[in-house]
C-alpha cells in the first residue's frame, strides 16, 4: 500500500502532524524506534497556556499536571527576580499527552508502528518514494515527513539539514523528585557561575508533589563538566535529604532553523527542523505549531505537493525566523555576562517588573523603569547585534 504520508517520530511534531492529516482523509503511517508512546519522558514539560493549547487541540485535564503562576530567576542568596504572571504556562503530563495525540490520529485511521526505525529513504528516478525499515522492508508515500528529533536523520538523508554543531546542541539532565523545595506553582530558574555557567538550572512544579529539578548547558564543550555534573551538585546542596530516582538525559537544538525546511517531497517539522526557542530550549509549542503550519499548507488545494512544501517553508521563515534570531541574540548575551552583568540586569528587571504582570499586555511596564533596563542591557546586546542582520 502506498501512503499519502509517512512521518518518521511519534512525538508531539510526528502525533500532531499525522493527526491533522488523517482528520482530512490522509492515509498516514507514524514510525517510531520507540517501544511505548510518550516513554521515557526526557523533558521539564513546561509549555503554554491553556488558551494557547486550545487554539491547537482540545483541551483534556487528563494531560495537566500543573498550572504555572509565573517565574523566579535566582542568582545567589540575594538576587532573585519574581513575576507573579496569571496563566504563565502549564506542565504536561507529556506522555499521557502524546498518549492522547497517539489516540486522535488512530481515531482518524492513521496508522501507528513502533519499535519500528527508519534507515533511510527509498528513491527511483522521479525522486524519493518512501523511507527503509531496519528489517529491510519499505514504505511507499507521496510525502516523507522527519519529525525525528534533535539529531534528525530524515533530514541528513534529504540534505535539508547536516549533523549538528556541538556549540548548536542545549545538553540536559534532569530528575523528578518528590519535595516542596521551589513548589509552588512558580518556574525557578537558576543562574550564574555558581550554579551553572553557560547555562540554567530549573525546578519546576509538577503534580503530586513532585518536582522536575534539571541542568541544561548551551553548548557541548567536551573538556567541561556535563549538564548531569552541575544538577547532581545542585541536588546535592540544596535538596541533600532526597532520595534521586533514575536520571534522563536529552538534547535539543539550538541553531538558528535552516532557510529550507523541504526537499523534493521530504520535509522536517519540530526538534528536526530546530524549531526550538534557542533561550529557553522550549520546543514543545513550537513543534506544534509549525505542524498546525505544515498541515494547512499541506491540505490546502493549491499547487503541486513540492509547491505546499515549499510554501510551509517559507510561512515559518516569515512568521518565526525574526523571533527566533531575537532569541538567539539575548541567549549570546546573557552567555557573555559574567554574574555582575547578569546581577546588574537581574536587579534592573526587578524594579521593572515589580507587581503581577497582565499576561495579556505583558509589555506595559512603568516607561521609566523600562528604559532603565534598557540602558542597562543596551551595551550587553550591542555586540550581537548583528544575529539580527544575519
Ligand atoms: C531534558 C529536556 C527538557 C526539556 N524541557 C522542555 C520543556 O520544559 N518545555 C519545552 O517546550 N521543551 C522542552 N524540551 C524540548 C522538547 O522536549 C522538544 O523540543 C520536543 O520534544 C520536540 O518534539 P519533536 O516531536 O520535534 O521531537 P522529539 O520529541 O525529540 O521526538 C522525536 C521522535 O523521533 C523518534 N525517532 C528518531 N529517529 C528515528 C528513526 N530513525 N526512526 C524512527 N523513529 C525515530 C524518536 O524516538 C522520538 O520519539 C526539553 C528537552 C530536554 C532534552
């Protein structure tokens, strides 16, 4: 049988896309490597609000662990900033949700194979005709969709994308743990050299208890301690009476996404197409997101498969390109602070930011405040500036 679609990872990217598709008469095969869906999480599981998810699917209480009241970023004793933002964001229950993504695409007919990798993609003359199985068989498809992650082979096969750069690579390491340390509905963040440099450590609330204590490092430097090193010291000051379960570990891309994120009839969606906020590594809303784009562009009845690829392309380069060279900017930045930069910047925010902020119109801040941040960051931001340009 030849497919309209085969998507290459059953993830949030892979489950959403295949969902959308199957809905309108698509007949879509999912692959995944993975024996369960959903397991093992390796994520924080933070990501948007409620609203937010619901302008993509409906909302199910079954795959919310936690509403987020918003955020603390502490970097010693002393400094720390604190935002009380309404409906800053949930955490998932991430597996019980790809679970549930997993179930709406099977209630559309999509067809869902796991333990099953993919070793690379089958090509005649006319161009690529499905992808290989590590058994040796085929899957014939019209379209070929990588939403295969981080380290995404799709995308190597069809020389939309090469193998990642260390310095492009977020590392990270996390535990969940069962304590009341930071548990109280606020995102904690971490920073400066004394907890991590190079990167931030979280603690985020989760249900039941429990908390997702992590280290993630922007950039993989070989000859410095790893992401798990700095959590287990973390863990070990500040939470010592705990006792750890098993450690996950993960990565996500950081790189800016490529100016083409299709080839002939292939293209990537989600971590595979580093559709990640290079700042926070957060991929989740974006992965869905750009998978909502690609099944519009997909389903609309203009052109020819390549042309709704091509135009895919081209509505995520002009909706996202500019934020995301925004954040790689203020991610170069805050990695050239040293802790009195940060420190400096911290206690600016902190006069600015005083008070609950209307998540609605979060950019409505006391003018005179806001310009003292500025004057402040102004000069850390100049030199990359031209992230902008590029
Ligand atoms: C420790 C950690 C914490 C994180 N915390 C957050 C957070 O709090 N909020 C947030 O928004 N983001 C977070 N992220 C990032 C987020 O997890 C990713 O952005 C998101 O998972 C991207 O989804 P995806 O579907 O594109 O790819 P993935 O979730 O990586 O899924 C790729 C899938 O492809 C499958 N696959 C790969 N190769 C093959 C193959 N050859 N054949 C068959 N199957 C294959 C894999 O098994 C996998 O199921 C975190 C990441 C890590 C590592």
């Amino acid at each position: 049988m030849k497919y309209d679609a085969v998507i290459v990872g059953a993830s949030v990217a892979g489950l959403y896309l295949g969902m959308r598709l199957a809905r309108n008469r698509w007949r879509v095969c999912i692959v995944d490597r993975r024996r369960e869906i959903g397991l093992p999480v390796r994520c924080a599981e933070a990501t948007g609000n409620r609203a937010e998810l619901a302008r993509l699917l409906p909302v199910d209480e079954a795959w919310i662990a936690r509403e987020v009241s918003g955020i603390s970023v502490q970097l010693n004793r002393t400094t720390v900033v604190r935002r009380d933002i309404p409906d800053a964001g949930i955490v998932l229950r991430r597996d019980t949700f790809e679970q549930y993504l997993a179930r709406l695409g099977l209630q559309h007919g999509a067809e869902l194979r796991l333990n099953t990798p993919a070793v690379g993609l089958t090509q005649d003359d006319n161009g690529y005709t499905g992808i290989r199985l590590e058994d040796g068989s085929r899957i014939e498809a019209s379209l070929i969709a990588g939403a295969d992650g981080c380290e995404s082979l799709v995308g190597r096969w069809a020389g939309i994308t090469g193998p990642l750069h260390p310095a492009e690579a977020f590392t990270a390491a996390q535990y969940t743990l069962k304590s009341d340390f930071c548990n109280d509905g606020l995102m904690h963040f971490f920073v400066g050299a004394g907890n991590i440099p190079r990167g931030y450590i979280w603690v985020f609330p989760k249900a039941d208890g429990l908390i997702s204590v992590g280290a993630g490092l922007y950039g993989c430097n070989h000859d410095l301690p790893k992401a798990g090193w700095y959590l287990d010291r973390f863990v070990s000051s500040h939470l010592p009476e705990v006792k750890r379960g098993p450690k996950s570990a993960g990565c996500v891309p950081i790189a800016l996404c490529p100016h083409a994120l299709c080839r002939k009839n292939v293209m990537v969606v989600g971590d595979a197409a580093r559709q990640v906020n290079p700042l926070t590594a957060g991929g989740i809303m974006n992965a869905l997101e750009a998978s909502l784009l690609a099944a519009e562009k997909l389903l609309s009845s203009r052109g020819s498969l390549e042309a709704r690829l091509r135009s895919y392309s081209k509505a995520w380069y002009r909706r996202f390109r500019l934020e995301q060279k925004v954040f790689m900017m203020l991610k170069e930045t805050y990695l050239g602070l040293p802790d009195a930069g940060i420190e400096s910047v911290l206690t600016a925010a902190s006069s600015a930011f005083s008070g609950s902020v209307d998540r609605s119109r979060p950019f409505i801040f006391p003018y005179l405040r806001l310009l003292g941040l500025g004057i402040r960051f102004l000069p850390h931001l100049r030199p990359h500036l031209r992230i902008l340009a590029g």
